[in-house]
C-alpha cells in the first residue's frame, strides 16, 4: 500500500502533466489498492483458519485469494482496455459470486451429481463467454440478441465464406485456455474431489497465469519489450514462488485426518528452532505476492513515452 501511494500522483499533479495524459497506459490505482486490501484480508482470514483448521473454515483461508487472483486478472485487462473494463458493481458482483459457489461445494459438493453438473455447465459457459469478450476486445454485447447474432456469424463466416480468424494469435492462446477450463471442468465432473475449496483455487489460478502468459506474448508480438525492472520482478517472484511451493507440498500436516494421524507427519523447526516448514511457505508466499503486485506495475513501464493511439489493444 505504501508503495502504491508513492507512485499515485495527485489531480493537480496529473493535470499540468502533459505526458501523462498522453502517454502511456492510464494510471489507474484504485485496483491496485483493491489487491493490497485484499491482500491484508487473506492474512486476517489465513490466520482465523489456523486457530482450527478443518475442512468447513478452509473457505476462510481461500475466499480472498479468488479474490486477489480476480483483481489481478481485471487489472491486466484494465490496462489494454480502460474504456470497456467492467465496472466496480459487475467485478465484486462476480467475485461474490465465485465466492457464494465456493460455500455451496462445501456443504453440498460432496458426492453430489447435480451440484457438479450445474457447476461445470456454468463454468464452461463462462469460460466461452469471457474468450469472447477478449477476442472481440469488448465489441459484443450480452443480451437478448446474441444467439441470433452468433448463429448470423457462424453461418457468414463458417458456412458461407468459410473464413479464418481474424486476429491468429488471440486466437490461438483462447483456444489452449479453452483446452485447461474444459479439461479442469471435465475431471471436476468425473472425479467430484472432496476439497472443493482447493479445486476452486486452482481454477482461478490456472486461469491468472494464462492470462498473465497470454499478456506477456501478446505484449512481445506487438513489438514491446519488458524493461529491466520488471524483468527483475518477474524473475525474483518465479525464484520465490518455487521456493515457496517447495515448503508448500512438505505436507508436514492436514485436516484431512485426526489431530492424532496429523501429528504423525510433523517434524522439527528448521528455522530459529521456532518456524517449521508451514511457516516458511507462508513467509516466502507473503514476499511472493508483493513481487507479483510489483510485476503488475512495472511490467509495462516500456510505454511511458509511447502515445496512447501507438499502444496495441489486446
């Protein structure tokens, strides 16, 4: 939060300054506070969970974190599209969504066909609609009118003319994000795993780090490149996260198992003679997500100088 309020620049400040009205991505901070709000929530809530692990107070652990991974997704969007991006209403309304679901698979997503079926219809349809909105950039709309005008295109395009696609690359990106939604809804179908939290979690991750692959290649297609900062960020964030996995998957306890049979899989403190393997995955995590906040700032910095109509959309 710090670190964002020195970079925000006040009104009277962004007034008298010509070359950033005119250049470069527009600095929008509110999301970026969003994050680090968020941020300090999943901390609170990480902690609560702790008191009692278990499998119903999970979703205090995790709520948070779909909301961190979907502020970082809307941020990445909101910088190629500040014009189109979704309204504060539409995002939260979304993420209470997400959130309402995660409460409904842990108390009735276990064993239950009807749950998981409803919930992988929806989460392909979702998925479709959002490649929608990003290979079209935001020039569809959602209404009662969209399946004719889907079945006009596909019939003009597919049928008649038998045309490619108009932009390759997107294209291509959307189509292998489409192949990891449908192949994460497919197991969720045909597997029901009983921590519906954590599958719920590796959705929402899967998905930010498509998009943040599908930036980075599209921003290298148009001819940009990524400055030397940031080129740090992602490379220290990388470092960090794999030593924080690593710590993550020691597996040193759950509450998957009695408090007993859990104490089986403890060992010594390796730091301080205090902190265990846990701790240190949520240390290195902590440090993890603020160079990943770093990343989403700096990593255009290229295109401070750029005018605005020069900057590709995508």
């Amino acid at each position: 939060m710090t670190t964002i309020w020195s970079q925000h620049p006040g009104p009277r400040t962004v007034r008298n300054d010509v070359n950033a009205l005119e250049c470069g991505i527009p600095k929008h901070f509110g999301l970026y506070y969003a994050m680090g709000t968020a941020l300090m929530m999943e901390g609170l809530l990480s902690a609560c969970y702790h008191v009692c692990p278990n499998y119903t107070n999970f979703q205090f652990d995790t709520s948070f974190m779909y909301m961190i991974a979907g502020l970082c997704m809307l941020k990445l969007y909101q910088k190629r599209h500040p014009d189109i991006n979704a309204s504060a209403y539409t995002a939260y309304a979304c993420l209470a969504g997400v959130i309402f679901f995660s409460v409904l698979g842990v108390v009735f997503g276990k064993g239950n066909n009807v749950f998981w079926i409803i919930f992988s219809v929806i989460h392909i349809l979702a998925t479709m609609l959002l490649s929608t909105q990003l290979y079209y950039m935001g020039r569809w709309r959602l209404d009662s009118g969209i399946l004719r005008r889907m079945v006009h295109i596909i019939y003009t395009d597919s049928i008649r003319q038998c045309s490619g696609p108009m932009y390759i690359d997107r294209m291509v990106l959307l189509v292998m994000g489409n192949i990891v939604n449908w192949s994460l809804a497919a197991y969720g179908l045909l597997e029901r795993p009983n921590d519906f939290a954590s599958y719920l979690l590796a959705i929402a991750i899967c998905n930010l780090l498509l998009y943040f692959a599908f930036y980075i290649i599209m921003k290298l297609r148009s001819g940009e490149r990524i400055q030397c900062l940031a080129l740090v960020c992602i490379l220290f964030t990388a470092v960090v996260w794999g030593l924080a996995l690593y710590f993550f998957f020691q597996g040193l306890s759950t509450w998957q198992k009695t408090p007993a049979e859990s104490r089986e899989h403890n060992r010594d403190c390796i730091l301080l003679s205090f902190f265990d393997d846990h701790d240190i995955w949520h240390f290195l995590s902590s440090i993890a997500m603020f160079g990943s906040f770093l990343v989403l700032m700096t990593m255009d910095d290229d295109l401070d100088t750029v005018q605005r109509d020069k900057i590709f959309a995508f």
